[in-house]
C-alpha cells in the first residue's frame, strides 16, 4: 500500500512545479504564504498539522488530507495525538467525514512504512 502515498507525493511536487512555473505572481504569492503559515511560530509546526488536517478533513479534500498526514508525520505526530486529531475532526464535520475518515487511518498506517 505504501506506493499510494509515495505516488501522491511524486504527482504532487511535479503538478506544483507545473503550478508555480506557469503560474503568475498571484498564485506564487498563495503558494509561498501556504508554506509559511505551517512553520513554527506562536503554535509549533506540529500544532499547525494538526489545525490544517482537521480543516482538511472537515472540508473533505482528500489531497489535503493527504499532504497534512504526511507533514503530521514527519513533525512526529504519535498515534494516540492523531487520534485525537481524527475524533475532533469527525465531532467538528459530522458522519460525512467518515468515509475521509476510513482513508486517513489507512494512510496513517502507510506512512509508518516510509523513510523520510
């Protein structure tokens, strides 16, 4: 299942290097303030994934999703903070975001597979 995630990351990064070599200086500006707003500040890195991917599953964008699981791993979210991170989610969007839901934990489980 591992190759899910690792196709994820690799269509990602070569759509964004399409993105931000077609793009104008508005979209280069959303991309560069999206980067910037996860780094560490008032709130860690850490505490940043976690606020991204409850909005992310709230809102139910499964790449978002994706990219924010990825990220929560590699701040070293454990399993016992992402299962908290999963329950305020589903109490904050309701039952549609089961199905998104279902996916992230299989993600989740994926991603401890890979090296980073």
């Amino acid at each position: 299942m591992a190759e899910s995630i690792e196709r994820f990351i690799k269509e990602r990064e070569e759509l964004n290097n399409i993105v931000l070599e077609k793009g104008g200086k508005t979209i280069k500006r959303f991309f560069n303030l999206d980067t910037n707003a996860y780094k560490d500040g008032a709130f860690p890195a850490k505490i940043k994934e976690s606020l991204g991917l409850v909005a992310s599953m709230v809102l139910r964008c499964d790449d978002c999703i994706n990219y924010h699981l990825l990220q929560s791993r590699k701040e070293g979210v454990s399993d016992e903070e992402m299962d908290e991170i999963f329950s305020i989610a589903l109490v904050v969007g309701g039952s549609i975001v089961i199905p998104h839901l279902r996916r992230a934990y299989a993600i989740w489980e994926e991603l401890k597979t890979i090296q980073y």
